[in-house]
C-alpha cells in the first residue's frame, strides 16, 4: 500500500511519470522505499529546502503508522 502511494504521488510532480520507479526493500523491523525519477524530476520531488520530500515522508510515516513498522523513503539519483 505505502508502494502505491509514495508511487501515485511521484508521478503526480514530475514531468515523466513513466521513469517513477519504486521498490521495496523489507527488514525485520522497517521497510526501506527506494524512489527513482529521471535526472531532471530530482528537483521536482525534493523541492526547496527539501520541503516536498519532508512532506512525503510525512505522508508515508502516516500510512505506514497502522501496519506497526518503521518505514523510511530513500530519493535515489
């Protein structure tokens, strides 16, 4: 479910929604989402001062809150 969002929400603020990748890496007590975007969407998806990728983690920290694990997003170039 955290996939789908982090991804819905990714193609939602960069140019080429068809280069959103993310996957997902399980652990015992967290989940790790790696997102990747074309070189020209970094920008896009950390905004300023890293403001919209706080805001995603937000989001996804919110999600991940009924399931009981620790889930962290990771912005891969």
């Amino acid at each position: 479910m955290e996939k789908d969002l982090i991804e819905y929400i990714a193609k939602s603020l960069v140019d080429d929604p068809s280069q959103v990748q993310v996957s997902l890496v399980e652990g015992e007590n967290s989940t790790i989402l790696e997102l990747r975007v074309s070189p020209g969407d970094i920008g896009k998806v950390i905004g300023k001062h890293g403001r919209i990728a706080k805001a995603i983690r937000t989001v996804l920290q919110a999600a991940a809150a009924r399931s009981g694990k620790h889930t962290v997003l990771e912005i891969l170039d």
